[in-house]
C-alpha cells in the first residue's frame, strides 16, 4: 500500500494546494470574525513522521496553544491546530475586544473563544480538503489544551503509537498588526491513506 512518504512531487502539489486553499478560507473566515484585514503567507507544506512534530514546530518546552479534535466518515484520524501563546493572546484579545497588551493567564470564556476558532480553522481546511476528494469528513468537538509542546504533542504521538506513522503539516502565517503562526496537522489513520489518495487521482 501507497503511504503519504511515497507520494511523488505531482500529489504532494496536489496536497499543497489543499493546504493553501485550507489556510484561504480559514484567513477569511478569522478575519471576517475579527473584523479586520488579514494576510496570508504562502503555506509550508511538509510530512513528517509523528514523533518529529515536535522538533519542526520549536522549542519542547516553550508553552503554545493545541486544539485538538478526531475526524470521521469517509476517512479516520486526528488533526490539530497550534498556535504560539503570543499569537492565541493577540486572536482572543481582539475578540474580546481587550487592549493587545492583556496577556493573563486564559480563563474559560477565553478557552471557549479558542475552541471555536479551532472549529472554523479546522471545517476551512476540512472542508478544502473534502472539496477536492469529494469525501464526506466530518469533525469531532474539539479540545484545548495550553501546555508545553511537548505534552500537547505526546497526544498523538501516544494515540499513533507507531514510530514511522506521518502527519500532514502545514505551516501558515497570518499578519495584520502582528503576525499570527499557526500549525495545521491532519493525521489519517493508515487505511485512510489509501481513500486519500485514490479519491486524489493516486494509483495504488
């Protein structure tokens, strides 16, 4: 069977521009939330094998921001949407409509923001990815976690288990005042590998 590391320059370009649409649509749909303009760069696209997220994405110890939620229907599996602590204080303080400098420890009503930004950010790339598949995928209810990366990391490493499984990681900056990083990580389960890419024209 076809795994996402066998996959050649053509599909990866295929899975890019999901990627690029994913982070389109997620840029629209914040910034209409926000009520400002937001720009976007050109999304990194990368596979990695699970236990290596946690060096591509910065320093174990630095404490970032992880929604987490399962996906279902036609394919299984995880994704996850990080965020440095920075940049989740700048996305909640604007829609909290508090001063930029407010930078307290998150409370509910601010893990509760999180959530449903990681809802649209999640259906935007979803719902790309399905568009371009034509695969019904549909998202679980999320879960936020505000640790160290290398906790929030060991979620999937450990519900994976197996050294050598990949993600899919897409790496997308969003600017306005300040810039805005966020990681983007879908994590099929092996036998949805092969729906993937076979419904993406791939032949197994």
């Amino acid at each position: 069977m076809l795994t996402l590391n066998e996959v050649n320059e053509k599909y990866f370009d295929v899975l890019k521009e999901i990627g690029n649409i994913g982070a389109g649509n997620a840029t629209t749909a914040i910034a209409n939330m926000l009520g400002l303009r937001i720009d976007m760069s050109v999304p990194e696209v990368c596979f990695l094998p699970v236990e290596k997220l946690g060096s591509a994405i910065g320093a174990e110890d630095e404490v970032i921001v992880g929604i987490m939620l399962g996906v279902e229907q036609d394919i299984d599996g995880s994704m996850m949407f990080l965020m440095d602590t920075p940049s989740a204080h700048h996305i909640v303080n604007r829609l909290m409509m508090r001063d930029d400098s407010y930078n307290e420890p998150f409370d509910e009503m601010d893990l509760s923001a999180i959530k449903e930004i990681g809802n649209i950010i999640a259906g935007s790339y979803l719902s790309a990815l399905s568009g371009l598949t034509n695969l019904t995928i549909v998202p679980s209810v999320p879960f936020v976690a505000v640790d160290m990366a290398a906790a929030i990391l060991s979620v999937p490493a450990v519900q994976f288990g197996i050294f050598g499984d990949n993600a899919l990681m897409i790496n997308t900056k969003f600017s306005d005042e300040l810039n805005i990083n966020g990681y983007f990580i879908l994590m099929p389960e092996e036998d949805s590998y092969a729906k993937i890419l076979t419904a993406l024209g791939v032949p197994i």
